[in-house]
C-alpha cells in the first residue's frame, strides 16, 4: 500500500510512520495561537488596561513569566505534569531536552513528544500571566521573579498530572475538563485572589480611580486573546478532526454570547454599556466554554454563553460590592470573577450536558465520560 501513497506521505526518516503530517502540524500552529494570547496578546491587555505608570511592569511581568515558565517547563515541569508516576498526584521532574525523548511519540496524539512539550508549555505559561493579572498596580517584581518558577512547580504540576495526564487520579476517575476549566482557569483565579490577599492592595488613590490608559490598546489585547482561542480549544484533541471543527466553532458561539449578554445587563441596570465590561464579558465566555467545548453541542454552548455573561457579572457587580471580604482583596483583573467563578462554572456544566458521543471522540469512551443528563436518559445517573 505505501508504494500508491503520494510521495509527501510516504514514512521518511524524518516524518516516521506514526506520525501523522496534518495533526502535527495544526498542533503546531494551536499552540502558536495560545502563546500569541500571552505575546503579545495579555501583555498588550494589561499594558492598555492600567494606569500608564504600571503599564510597563504590568507588560513585563507577563513577558517574563512567559519566558521563565518556557525554561522551567523543558527542565523539569513537563515531566512533573505529564511523566511517570511519583504519586498519583505528581509526576518526577526530568527534563524535557534530550533528541531520543522528544522524537518519540506524545502520550497521545500522532505527533514527538517535541510538539506536545511545546503545546502543553503554551497553557502553563499563559496560567502564570492570568495570575499576574490579580497583582497588576502593585507587584514588586523580584518577588515576581521567584512566584512563578516557584508556583509553577508545586501547583501547576499537581493539576495538569491529575487531571491530564492520563496516570493522573482524576483523569482515571473520569473528569471532564477538555481543554483546562480546572487546571488552567480555576487554580490562576483562586491563585490570583488569594496572592493579591498576601501582597495587599493598592493605593487608596489608585484603587478607587484606575482608568486605563489606553482603551484601544486593550482591545487589540483583548481580540488576540479571542482569536488565539481558537488554538485553545482547538488544539486539545491533539489531532485536526471533528471534534476539534466542533470545539472551535463551540468557542466563538458561546463567547459572541456571553459578551452581549454582560452588555446588555450593563444596559439594563446601569444604563450605558461598557467596554470593559464587554471585555469582561468576553473573558467569561472563553473560559466557560474551555472545560466543554469540545464535548458539549451547540445549543448547550450558547446557553453557557448566557450563564457566563450574567452569573459572574452577578458575583462581579453585585455580591461582590456587598461583601467586606471579596472588597479587602484588591484583585485587580477581578480575576476570581472571570476564571475562578466562570471556570467553576464551566466544569459543572460540562458535567450536566456532555454528549456520550463527542465524550467517546474525545476521551475514547462511552459510558464513563457522561454527563449527567445525558447520564440519567441512558439510566447510568452518575455525572461526567
């Protein structure tokens, strides 16, 4: 059969029989889209979105961390999160350099393990700089220096092997976090909140009036992290099928939804629309539909669309204003609302309308990935 293959599939030393040319390639280009979300899209965001005498640290807290947790990553932290069993929570730290290693196949997918290192990078890297965005204004930036290789080895590592890698005890308990609802959304909001308790908060001054100091420049931040969303979601069946065509498209509508939904409450009660609050908005949506968007159908993606779009801005504009504690924390993104609390809620919705198929396409099975309505209608009634 190889001698009726076109010459550009025929196995070669460098293009081995298990790989395949198409899904390495668009993996490739995923994860260039998710690192464009960090470089320069956050940098752009939050050099736009605060005071202009924070915007240069603010940038490069986020080009730093980009590069430390680039270096750590191949030292040690890929293997921490996707290697051999250390416990059933944690992998060993090895590096991720040597020619035999990477060119061997990935644990999943038809691509070197040289091509996951740098997809799965991509995701820690831009979880390090969400973080950040809690400490924007006020940040001594040696003590940034030494957070993120720090945070990244002992939290980061925990979540990406256990729920993952497929050695992770959550993973074999039958979790459904498609594309990182859990390990990347969830930890970075409470992460953030919780890092911007200890290091406290800004100036009075600057914590009641903080404008950005340039709107535009925001947005353009805000479009590349849309845009680069596409290899997000998209990228995370490690091969360019259906599935991946669904969690895209998947992505947008849910997203496109959640973003008129913020706007039009902002309409309603405070009687002006806000383009921060679209961006907000639009934040919300992404990370909702991380955790499903490729398991979920079109219909579910929208509805997420409307929750993301009105539960975190219930928290953001109203619980939050009237609670002491969430007020003493100067979380400056307000990344608790828009990953924390859209992330959470994301993971939870995943488990009630996950579809048995899109599961078996995803997870290769069909009865221990199920949502919980489809779970009920199936008579299994236990949730994804």
């Amino acid at each position: 059969m190889a001698a009726t293959l076109p010459s550009n599939l025929l196995a070669s030393p460098s293009s081995p029989e298990w790989m395949n040319k198409a899904d390495n390639a668009w993996q490739l280009v995923s994860a260039t889209l998710v690192g464009l979300q960090s470089v320069p899209g956050l940098i752009i965001l939050y050099g736009g979105a605060v005071k202009k005498k924070w915007a240069v640290n603010s940038a490069f807290m986020s080009l730093y961390a980009f590069a430390c947790v680039f270096f750590c990553w191949i030292a040690w932290g890929y293997r921490m999160s996707f290697g051999d069993n250390l416990l059933p929570f944690w992998g060993k730290a090895a590096v991720a350099l040597d020619e035999k290693y990477l060119l061997d196949p990935a644990f999943s997918g038809m691509f070197p393990n040289a091509t996951m290192v740098y997809f799965q990078c991509v995701f820690a890297a831009i979880t390090l700089i969400l973080i950040a965005g809690a400490l924007l204004g006020r940040m001594n930036f040696y003590a940034w220096m030494l957070f993120v290789p720090l945070w990244l080895t002992f939290s980061y590592t925990f979540t990406a092997f256990s729920i993952w890698s497929p050695n992770g005890f959550l993973f074999k308990l039958g979790i459904i976090d498609y594309s990182g609802g859990y390990v990347i959304h969830l930890s970075s909001g409470v992460a953030g909140f919780t890092a911007a308790y200890w290091v406290g908060p800004r100036l009075n001054k600057d914590r009641e009036r903080f404008p950005p100091n340039n709107i535009l420049l925001m947005l353009a931040g805000a479009g590349l992290l849309w845009m680069g969303w596409t290899g997000f979601n998209g990228g995370d069946p490690y091969s360019v099928g259906i599935d991946s065509s669904l969690a895209v498209l998947n992505t947008h509508a849910c997203t496109a939804t959640s973003l008129l939904t913020w706007v039009i409450l902002d309409v309603i009660f405070f009687r002006k629309p806000s383009v921060i609050g679209a961006v907000q908005g639009m934040i919300t949506g992404l990370v909702c539909i991380t955790p499903a968007a490729g398991v979920v159908q079109g219909w579910a993606a929208i509805l997420m669309g409307i929750l993301s779009g009105s539960i975190p801005w219930f928290t953001m504009m109203v619980v939050h204003k009237r609670s002491k504690l969430l007020q003493k924390v100067d979380d400056t993104m307000a990344v608790l609302h828009t990953h924390a609390i859209a992330g959470s809620l994301g993971g939870v919705l995943s488990g009630l309308f996950a579809v048995p198929k899109l599961n078996f396409l995803f997870y290769g099975s069909y009865n221990k990935y199920v949502g919980l309505f489809y779970g009920l209608q199936m008579g299994i009634g236990r949730t994804g």
